[in-house]
C-alpha cells in the first residue's frame, strides 16, 4: 500500500476516550498496514502530568480492550511506539508548548497535523496558542472534532477565529459517518453505476427515512450532553451530511469542492421549518426508566449530572423536504435518540408501488421496492424485491439482494477513523465539511431550537427500550407510512 508523506501528527487530549478507543487504535491499524512512511510521528498532549513511558503504559492497556487479539504482534507494537512521544501541555496556562516547539523544531517542512480531541471552547485558545508559538506552518493542518459551535453564532466565532489562522484548506472538520465503508459505497452506489440513477428522483422515491439509534444513555456525558441535546448532537451534523449525500446532484468529479459544493446545494435547498411548521414537523423525546436488553436502566432525568427538571431532548423525529425539481414533494424522515430498542444506523429508500398490480390478494400481498443502507452495526446493501416463492402456485413474497460487505470482500473493512485520518494526512477534504456547509447546516437548525424554545413544553417521555414517543410513528402515519425497523 501506498504510503504519506512525512508527517507530526500532535494529538491534543491524548488521554481522552476518543483518542484511546479510536484515534490512536486507527493510526496503530494503518500503520500494520504499511500506510505510514517511517518518518511519521505522533506527539501526544494532555494536561495529566505524565512522561512517555508513563503515556505508552496507558495506550498498552487501552490497545488490549480495543484491539483484537491477532491484531498485537511485537514488530507491530514496537515499530509503532518508536513513532510516539508525549508532552505534558496546558491550554489555559500556555504550559508546555515550548516543549512541544522543541520537539517539533527543525521539521518545519514536513506535513503539521494538529488534532483537536477536546473540548470545544478549547479550540480557538489552542489554534491562537499554536500561532503564538511559531508552530503553524505553510504545511500545518488542524482537525476539529464536533460539535462546531453551539448555534450559528458561535460557529461564526470559531471558523472565523481559527479560519484567521489556518486557511480554510487546511481545516479539516471531522464527521466520522463520512467515513464509514458504506457512505463510500453510496456513493459509488449512485454515480459509479447507471441501474439506480433514473429511478433516483420524486417520480419513483416515496420518502427516504436516515434513522440513527442508540441503546447507551448519556453515561459520564451527562453536562456535555444536557447542554447540547440530540438536534445539535445528532442531526445538525452527522444525519445533515448523510441527506446530503443520498440526496445531492452527480458532482463533476470527486474532488472535495465538487462534492461538497452539490452537498452545500442540498442544505440551502431545504425547506425552513419555522413556527408551527416546527410543531408539526418535529418530535421531541426524553427517555425515561426502562429495560435494555432485559436489564432495567434509569430515566435521563435520574442521570448523574442531569438537572430534575431537565427539557433537553434524548430523542428527535422530524419531517422535512428539499425545494428542487429532483426531490419536490418526496418526504425526508430523520430519526436519532438514545436508549431506543436497537443500535443502528441507516438510510432507507422507499419506492413507489407498482402503478397496477396484476397479482391479486390471492397471490400473495405486494410490497414496494426498498433499497436500506446499513452504516452499523453491520455495514451492508439491501434491495428488496417482490419474488414467486417455489413450487406450483403463483405465490410471491419479499425477498433482499443483499450486499454483505464483509462476505463480499472478505476482509476487515478500515474503521470510519482510519479512513478520514489517513485522509488528513493526505491532504484530502472531500469528507470534512466546509465553512458554508456549517453556517449553511445550523441556519436550518436554529428556527428548530428557537421554535421548541417558544413553546415551552416539554419533550414527550418515551420508556427506554422502545423506539421512542408515539407521536413519531403518527408524524409518518399521516401520509400512511412506518418506520422501517427490520434488522
């Protein structure tokens, strides 16, 4: 395989949980692939007063719960600890970043990739900190996980803050469902192959359903979570750019303003659900004491660090559309909440019904075609089809063409963040979203917040292990369809 460039990779909030159960596990399976040059590094921080050999420790441990058994040979484990080492750093206090500019001194030519696995509002502060520093370099990139700002606003404040830094090309916005096996493979699907572009269009689409659903609570996210909610969590950045793929226009090529030009054309082309529309369109949820997989859990309101009169939403169900010729009038059913009966994730096309059925009740009842995309747990393609069950009689029943990826290519497919880091190493932006996207994505959020905001009531109570308030499936109901729950 084909390997970077020469590159420092700093790893900001190294001993966080996404860096330990993601980020560090991706760069130690690219690396045993032969994917990183000899001459990458990658510098760890954290404020925890730790040495190297102190950190190494910490992601040995980390590595025997997130790594399989056959994947921790000694060559592997060795070869990639010679590429770390760590620095004690202070955001707030600007500790340790002379250390870090020693470390990094006399490699001002190689690729500078600054990952940014904390908190938010340490962004700026760190990106400021970086430049005073003399550390930002024509060759340096910077990473910043979500969530990007907690309403336009303040999503204008930190692009323009840390867009006075680095340039734009060189701000990488992560979204780790852009870089899930199957997300490429819808695109593949759509503008690598002629048999569904026709039929992708409202003269044969009936609606599209994007459901993300959790059976974990908030856990130790508890204030991170009540302050955020699952319309800014959820929908305003990953369930967004999952519509926009299913649903934009072919791009020129798959360069990264090509596509991400087509994807800025569907956020500005949907609907704006303002006032009543909001209250009509939208479901909000809080789950309360229920059961997952037969063990009992507590409501979101009993949470540790959740206020007792809490209205933030675990839950979200809304309808919406795109105003273009393509997709006018086709329903766009979006679905996420925590504690749900299922984990899952994935996309559903649902065609029309065939105009005239010659096959009557006798003969078995038709059903509509349906394409499901799978993102988790498992990754996959299903395309549902009516077919004559065997024997004499004329008997039809439903049957799925159905694309395992794992059987199909019978091998391991990259993690979503294995994917997208090699990319920033790389210097590919197809799969991060770019400034307009995010202003373009939270000015259709905030008439959503401030409409629920207005109205004052609270999110309707939905028991944990369940597929959330009842007034979702009627959302859908209206127009005499189901969500598709099938696994």
């Amino acid at each position: 395989m084909k390997t970077t460039n020469p590159f420092d990779l700093v790893l900001f909030g190294a001993t966080g949980d996404l860096a330990m159960s993601k980020l560090l596990p991706a760069l130690y399976r690219r690396d045993r692939a032969g994917q990183l040059p000899a001459d990458g590094r990658i510098i760890a921080t954290a404020r925890r007063a730790l040495d190297r050999a102190s950190f190494i420790e910490r992601i040995d441990e980390a590595f025997d719960r997130h790594l399989e058994p056959d994947e921790r040979t000694a060559a592997d484990w060795d070869r990639f600890v010679a590429r770390l080492d760590f620095v004690s750093v202070d955001a707030d206090t600007e500790a340790g970043f002379d250390a870090m500019a020693a470390v990094l001194s006399g490699r001002e030519d190689h690729n500078r990739v600054f990952y940014l696995a904390v908190a938010p509002a340490y962004f700026v502060d760190i990106c400021q900190t970086l430049h005073r520093h003399g550390l930002v370099t024509d060759r340096a990139r910077v990473v910043l996980e979500k969530p990007l700002g907690h309403d336009l606003a303040s999503a204008q404040a930190i692009s323009e803050q840390i867009g006075a830094i680095f340039a734009e090309d060189a701000i990488y916005r992560i979204d780790h469902y852009l870089g899930k096996e199957t997300v490429q493979n819808l695109i593949a699907l759509r503008f690598g192959n002629m048999l569904f572009e026709p039929l992708w269009r409202r003269e044969w689409v009936r609606d599209v359903q994007i459901s993300v659903s959790e059976q974990l609570g908030v856990g130790g996210r508890a204030d991170f979570y009540d302050r955020t909610g699952a319309l800014r969590d959820m929908v305003q950045n990953h369930m967004l750019q999952l519509l926009c793929i299913i649903a934009m226009e072919p791009p020129t090529d798959i360069g990264a303003d090509a596509v991400r030009d087509e994807k800025l054309k569907v956020l500005r082309a949907l609907k704006r659900l303002e006032g009543q529309d909001v209250l009509r369109n939208t479901v909000r949820g809080q789950y309360r004491a229920g059961a997952i997989a037969g063990q009992p859990v507590q409501g979101y309101l009993d949470e540790d660090g959740v206020p007792a009169d809490s209205r933030t939403e675990t839950f979200v169900a809304m309808r919406t559309e795109l105003q273009n010729w393509r997709w006018a009038g086709v329903p766009f059913y979006l679905r996420t909440g925590k504690r749900l009966q299922e984990r899952g994730a994935e996309i559903v096309v649902n065609f029309h019904d065939v105009p005239h059925s010659i096959f009557g009740v006798a003969y078995g009842a038709g059903q509509p075609n349906r394409l499901v995309i799978q993102l988790q747990p498992d990754e996959g393609v299903k395309l549902h089809m009516m077919a004559k069950s065997p024997g004499d009689r004329m008997q039809l029943r439903p049957v799925a063409l159905n694309l395992d990826f794992a059987e199909a290519f019978r091998q391991r497919p990259p993690d979503a963040y294995e994917r997208l880091l090699m990319d920033v190493l790389r210097g590919r932006l197809t799969l991060f979203m770019r400034r307009d996207e995010l202003y373009a994505a939270w000015s259709w959020i905030e008439p959503i917040l401030e409409a629920w905001n207005d109205a004052g009531d609270a999110p309707k109570p939905y028991t944990a292990g369940t597929w959330g308030p009842a007034a979702s499936s009627a959302l859908l109901a209206r127009e005499d369809a189901t969500w598709h729950e099938e696994r």
